[in-house]
C-alpha cells in the first residue's frame, strides 16, 4: 500500500500545476501577488483534499502506522520536487523559495504542506470510524 500511495503523489504534482496555472491565467491577473498565492493555497488544500479523498475510496489504508508513513512521504517527495525543480529547472534563487515559508510576510504555503502530511492519517480515522 505505501508503494502505491508513494505513486499516487505524482498525480498531486499535476494538481498543483493546474492550481498555479488557474491562479496565473485567472484570479491572480485580478488580486495581488500576496492574495493570490493566499488563494492558491486554499484551492490547492481543497483540492489535494478532495483527490486524497477520491484515492482512499479506491485504496482504503490499513493502519495509523501506514497513514503517518504516507503523510511523511508525501511531504518529503514534496519539499524534494518544490526545491530541486523550481531551483535546479526553473532557475529560482533559494531566498525566493524559502520566502513562501514566512508566513510572517503573509506567506501561507506551509500549510499545504502541513494539510498533505496529515491529511492520510485524516483520511484513515475518518474513515475508519
């Protein structure tokens, strides 16, 4: 189950482009560059949540041990894709990638992050209730 979970992530990756693309094409021509990565974050936990959702219907998950492993997972293969891409490919400094961290600044991605490691362990108890 973890390796099929651990697959199930790259679908996520084509989420989260078609998030930014709807932000960039759509809303975020209209908001400011703050408010629409505001936005973005809210839209992408939406949907990373109803996909999560959608996958655990098809492929129950066994035990807690399983679910906490998957979250981990996730947000590792995450952090991975978002820094050695978006470093590496397409060319942005580290400072403006660590910026979307400071949620000081308004920055509010880390709650994606937060939402897809917790969100197989959510899945599981709700479920399994």
């Amino acid at each position: 189950m973890i390796v099929r979970y651990t697959l199930l992530w790259l679908p996520m990756v084509i989420i989260a482009i078609i998030n930014g693309v709807i932000r960039d094409a759509g809303y975020g021509r209209c908001l400011g560059e703050l408010a629409a990565h505001q936005v973005s974050t809210a839209t992408g936990i939406l949907l990373f949540g109803i996909y999560i959702w959608a996958i655990g219907l098809r492929w129950k998950l066994e035990t807690a041990g399983q679910a906490v492993a998957i979250g981990l997972i996730w947000l590792s293969l995450t952090l991975a894709f978002e820094f050695l891409f978006f470093h590496y490919v397409v060319r942005h400094p580290w400072s403006r990638l660590l910026n979307d961290y400071n949620i000081l600044n308004g920055r509010v991605w880390i709650f994606v992050l937060i939402f897809i490691t917790v969100a197989p362990y959510l899945m599981y108890t709700i479920r399994k209730k």
